[in-house]
C-alpha cells in the first residue's frame, strides 16, 4: 500500500475528505486542488503516477497554440486527415464517424475536436503537426513542469493497455500546469482564450468535476477515460479550472486509477472530490 500523502495549509482544508471520498473508488486515487490566487492547496496521493489517458490533451493543445503563436501553424490552415490515421473504432472520434475515408479541415475546428469533443483521431493529428510527443514533453519542460509526460499517441495505447501509462502525470504537477495556464504562461491571450473556451464546452464528464457544483458553476475541464477490461478500469479522470462564487479559481485534478467499481462510482468519486474543494473554499475566510 502506498503512503497517503497530505498537505495542510490553510484552514479549513478539504484533503482529510479527499482520504474518506477515495475508499469507494476500490482502485487508486489521486488528487491535487489549488486556489490559483492565494496557493492554498490540498492533495491526496498528489505526487504520485497516474496515467492521463485524455486528460493529456489539454497539454498537446497546449503545445499546438504555442506553434501558432511563433507563427508555425496557423488556425485557418487546412490539414488533412488521411483514412490511415483515423483511431480505430473502440476508440471516440468523431472526425472518424462522420469521415471514415478521411478528410480536411482547418487546425482550429481538429483542435476543438481533441479538446472539447475528446477525439483520438484529432489528438494524433495535433501530435502528428507538433512533432510527437516528444515535442509536447519539451514544451511542458521549458515550461518548468515536470511531472507531466507526453509519451505516445492514441492508435499506439489502443493495441496495449499497458501503454497508457506511458502518458503520466502526478495530480500536482497537473494543478501547477493549469495554474500556468490559467496566468497566461506559455500563450499569447488569445490562445489562452480559445483553449480556456474549448475546456469549458467541453462535454465529455457531465459527472465527474462539474456532477455536484451548482448549476451554471463555470468548469474549464479536460476528462480521460481508458476501457474497462472485466472489471477493471485502469483510468478515469478528470482536471480543470472551477471558477468560484466571487471570482477566484480553482485548479483541480483527480485521477482515479486500476478500479474495479462501476462508472457510476468512478464518476462519483470525482464529483465528491470536486465539491469537497467547492465547498472548502467557495467562500474566501
């Protein structure tokens, strides 16, 4: 069994709830909260590897506006998508389903695509464009994270489970980078907007962070889920920026690994996570 990690800072703190919440997760649960303005922070498991499934698409976008703000890409090119780099049908693509001989369209519309709809197709195509993952892995570094590792694409980890675990990241270093990107590190304004739009429209986990906010709670969020083989799920995650009652933020990641409860469960847990932070710093003290 691993050791629990705990950080306590400034009171009251939610990471003794995030310990309670995690026992019905019947896997591995990790997670990192962050109030963006101030650095109170709690964790649970908060360095440890956890593999990001598609959850690392927030990162590869990441990398791909930066090549659009040096002026590499542009969001009006149109890029084709050959039939031999659409992801195969066990995995979610959209761009697959409604263009199975393959297609053209401009970066900004794959972009939405991996961001907002989760599409494995567009994530490969956006690495394809960045220079691999390797690329991705070097941008985050320059920007000083580095507990965040892209490692391959999406046609490679659906022949082996195993190889997701390839793309890890520790919940803290997950917060530290969308509390970069929150500050604007790393992006001109206007790709921090655009991203910052595609996150919050995003609607794969209607569950997960955003299931027992308040209605209307603003969730600028990137999901990640692998399949569940028998019983055992070895990813669902979520991470994003939750924008407070009076306007501050909270970065937040949980990642709920090699579990062997239902979906509903899974998703719950997330949920749980996410409002015991809400509610812990919903209102400044």
């Amino acid at each position: 069994m691993l050791p629990v990690v705990l950080f306590f800072f400034a009171a009251p703190n939610p990471a003794s709830t995030f310990a309670e919440i995690a026992r019905l997760a019947q896997g591995k649960v990790g997670a990192a909260a962050l109030i963006i303005e101030t650095g109170e922070r709690a964790g649970y498991h908060n360095a440890d590897h956890f593999p990001m499934q598609s959850v690392y698409k927030f990162p590869i976008a990441m990398a791909t506006l930066h090549l659009v703000d040096a002026g590499k890409l542009n969001l009006h090119q149109t890029v084709h998508i050959a039939r031999s780099e659409l992801v195969p049908a066990a995995l979610h693509s959209p761009i697959r389903d409604q263009h199975p001989e393959g297609t053209s369209l401009p970066l900004r519309e794959i972009i939405r695509f991996a961001v907002a709809e989760s599409d494995g197709t567009a994530s490969d195509v956006l690495l394809r464009l960045v220079g691999g993952a390797s690329s991705v892995t070097r941008y985050l570094r320059d920007l000083g994270v580095h507990g965040v590792t892209v490692a391959t694409t999406e046609l490679e980890m659906s022949r082996d489970p195993m190889v997701q675990y390839r793309n890890w990241a520790t919940p803290d270093a997950m917060v530290q980078l969308l509390g970069y990107f929150h500050a604007g590190r790393g992006l001109s304004p206007a790709s921090h907007q655009l991203l910052d739009d595609m996150m919050a429209a995003s609607t794969p986990g209607p569950k997960r962070l955003k299931g027992l906010l308040p209605a209307g709670t603003r969730v600028a969020h990137k999901t990640g889920t692998s399949g569940t083989d028998g019983t055992l799920t070895r990813a669902t995650n979520d991470a994003g920026i939750i924008t407070l009652p009076g306007g501050r933020h909270l970065a937040i990641a949980v990642f709920v690994s090699d579990s062997t409860a239902p979906q509903e469960t899974r998703e719950l847990v997330i949920a749980k996570i996410a409002r015991a932070a809400w509610g812990s710093w919903a209102t400044p003290k």
